[in-house]
C-alpha cells in the first residue's frame, strides 16, 4: 500500500477529510457522555447517530469532484 502522490492536498482540502475529522469528535462525544450525565440535556445514541451520518457525508464526499483539491 502506498500513498497517492497528492496526498498533503488531500488531507489539507478534501471534505471527505473534514466530515471524517467531525465524525471522530462526534464518537469522542458518545464516549464522554456517560461522564456529564446530567450536565448536557443529550439523550443517549444522538452522537453515535451523529457519527454514522458524517461518515455516510464523508463518503459520499470522497467520490464527488472537488476542484480545491488539485492534481498539483
């Protein structure tokens, strides 16, 4: 496996990287929930649920045409 050769313009511009950095704080949210119970009027699941739709966002970015995301 190797990277492709624009990969620091990939990772700097893409939105499939962006959705995927917001599903992760979405996920570390999920986590840390149990710890402010009662602190955030947040049901449990909203964050995981939150999660599953970036990541859905995020793939669906990674196969649309971004022209910031240039072959330069």
């Amino acid at each position: 496996m190797t990277l492709i050769w624009n990969w620091q313009s990939v990772v700097k511009r893409a939105w499939s990287m962006r959705f995927m950095l917001l599903a992760v704080v979405f996920s570390g949210l999920e986590v840390a929930l149990p710890l402010l119970e009662g602190v955030l009027p947040i049901s449990e699941g909203v964050f995981a649920v939150l999660c599953g739709v970036t990541v859905i966002i995020a793939m669906l970015a990674r196969i649309i045409y971004q022209p910031s995301v240039r072959e330069s």
